[in-house]
C-alpha cells in the first residue's frame, strides 16, 4: 500500500469507511448503534445547554446593574443548576464515549483476526506482500487508535453541520450579512494555513509509527 495514497481524504476513504461502519454498526439492534445514537442525544443536548451558559453573564449584568436582590438570587440559582447539568453532560459524554471506543474495537478486532487466520491469508500478507507492514501493529495499536479518535469527535462532527447552520442564521440576524461571512472567510483562510503547516507533521508522524513497529518486530 502507498503510504501517501493512505493519507488522503478522498474517495477511497469514504469506501473505506463504509466498509468499517458494516463492521462497527453490524446490525440495527447491537449495541454500538444504541450508544452511538444515545451519544447523538448527549452531545445535541451538550449545545444547548453551552448556549445557556452563555446567556448567564448577560442576565448578571442586568440584575446587577439594576441591583436586584431577588433576581440575583434567581440568576445565580438558575446558573448553578446549569452548570452541574453541564458537568453531568461532559462526563456522560465521556463515558459513553469510551464504552462505544471499547465496543468499536473489540467488533473490528474480531474481523480482523478472522479474516488474518482464514485459510492461509496470514503466510499471504507476512510473506508475499511486505509492503503491508507491521500487521500485528495495525491490529493491536492503530486499531484501538482509530477506534478512540472516532468515538470522540464522531458525534460532534455529525451535529457541527446543524450547530453551524444555526449560528450562522443567529450571526445574521444581529450583524447581517457582512457577520457570517466574515466568519467563513477566516475559517477558509485558517483551514488553508493549518493544513500547509500539518500535513508535513501528519507524513512524519506516520513514518514514526510505522519505525514503531518495524522496531518492535
């Protein structure tokens, strides 16, 4: 396998994920498909509850410039309920997050031990393929890596499209057009310098853990 054709966010790693999420979401009723969806839930709510918390120095600076007691109180009762409710929300985020990483590995590492001991696939990609390095690495390592880094940013990449779409609309309404586009337009520009400034990093960190492995074997 090229190693730069596998750095590439292209085609091929659409079909490669699809071929993955047959393997993590192996039925409408396992499990993984539950926690990703309960998952889903949490972090929808998360945004909606941030959104709140940062109404709270708004509403402070109202009932203390109009030195009300009494809302005071309110405000400050109000905020802390918010506040233990987005605690709550962070560490149920988390906590599904790493039973779904625990679910998700264990599924793809189960497939590729099956498919690595059938027939004589093993002697096939030890012996006439070295291009395919390291395979044990990619099965205990990569894999669990993989797995982590997904059930981490998955949901919140699935909910960023509705989150943006909404924000965008409540720039607009205050500032107009000149607000979100502005917002876009260093967006744009930021991607294009993190990405000239990364993707040198990315090649050299994937060449470190391929040494990794060559290393250890």
């Amino acid at each position: 396998m090229d190693s730069k054709e596998g750095l590439r966010f292209n085609v091929l790693f659409f079909r490669r994920m699809y071929t993955l999420s047959k393997i993590m979401f192996p039925t409408i009723r396992h499990v993984s498909l539950c926690l990703f969806l309960l998952l889903m839930a949490i972090v929808i709510l998360e945004q909606f509850i941030i959104y709140q918390v940062g109404l709270i120095p708004s509403r402070y600076y109202l009932v203390l410039g109009e030195k009300d007691e009494s809302g005071f109180r309110t405000v400050t009762i109000e905020s802390l309920v918010i506040i233990i409710t987005i605690a709550f929300i962070v560490a149920t985020k988390k906590y599904l997050s790493g039973v779904l990483y625990v679910t998700w590995r264990k599924l793809i590492t189960k497939e590729l031990h099956r498919v690595y001991f059938t027939d004589i696939h093993y002697y096939i990609l030890n012996i006439l393929y070295p291009q395919i390095d390291n395979v044990d690495q990619r099965i205990t390592q990569d894999v669990g890596r993989m797995c982590q880094t997904l059930s981490d940013i998955i949901a919140q990449l699935l909910v960023t499209p509705f989150t943006m779409a909404y924000y965008t609309y409540d720039c607009w309404k205050t500032t107009g057009y000149i607000g979100p586009v502005c917002v876009f337009v260093f967006f744009l520009l930021s991607t294009v310098v993190n990405k000239i400034l990364m993707s040198p990093v990315v090649t050299q960190v994937y060449k470190q853990e391929r040494k990794e492995g060559d290393f250890r074997f």
